[in-house]
C-alpha cells in the first residue's frame, strides 16, 4: 500500500517508490524466523504493486461502477488504493481465497484510514464479489447454450 500511496498521491517515480519501500520495509519479525519469509514478502509486495499499476484502468473501472457517487480521485488515496490492491488480488492471484483479500482490505482500511474507511471497502468489495459470482455463474449457462445451438 506504501508503494501505491506514494505513486499515485505523492507523485514518487513507482520505481524509486518500490525500490525504496522494500529496502526500507520493517520485516525484521519475518527476518527473525529466517531470510526466507521476508524475501517473500517483499517479492509479494513487488507482485502487487507492479500488478495493480500494470491493471490501473481496470481496477479504477470496477472501483468506479461499485463506489456509486465516489469515483477513485474522490476517494480517500488510501481507501482508493486498498480497494484496488484487494480487486487486483481477486482477479488476478490465484493463492489468495477472495475472502482472505477482503479481510485484509478491510483491516487496512480500519487502521490506517478513517472511522468509516472499514465499511466502505467492505461494501465496495462485497459489490465486487457479488459481480464476480454472477460473471462465473453465468459462463456455464452460455456455453451449454452454444454448444446445444451448434448441435
């Protein structure tokens, strides 16, 4: 989130903001357990980071249909940039169980951004998910249709 808030608010290079965030992150909890947790977790941070900027337009555009009324640049940059962290994890990595990306996003909004940041980024990603289940129960039913009209 560090990487993304500095980018899109401060208007740091994203590879001076990258660079220096995961040369300056405090891992020295995962580096007790060993060097293997840490690399993973800056390797991950890196995935994200880069992911989100390399899917900006499509991660604004969902956030944009699901915040009615609070088009991104209207947003708190920090609710805005959570939302878009947890949408890119849902869409695009496969590891973590959606679930999981919503209850992180949430969590962060809680502690790092306003009172009612926790509700909003719950209700976004819960529209989210909703549209996402629809998307995949709906793929099915079309493709049974094609292949019985080719018949």
């Amino acid at each position: 989130m560090n990487i993304l808030y500095q980018w899109d608010t401060c208007g740091v290079p994203f590879d001076e903001a990258l660079g220096t965030a995961l040369e300056f992150a405090d891992l020295s909890s995962l580096d007790a357990r060993g060097e293997g947790p840490a690399e993973e977790a800056r390797s991950y941070a890196a995935l994200l980071s880069s992911g989100v900027r390399a899917h900006l337009a499509e991660l604004d555009s969902h956030i944009a249909k699901l915040a009615e009324g609070w088009p991104p640049d209207r947003q708190p940059a920090v609710d805005r940039n959570i939302l878009r962290i947890a949408i890119y994890e849902i869409k695009h990595v496969d590891s973590v169980p959606p679930v999981v990306a919503v209850d992180e996003a949430v969590e962060l909004a809680k502690k790092f951004s306003t009172k009612e940041s926790g509700k909003f980024v719950n209700g976004v990603l819960a529209g989210f998910l909703r549209e996402i289940n629809k998307e995949s129960d709906a793929a099915p039913v079309e493709e049974e249709t094609l292949g019985s009209e080719d018949s």
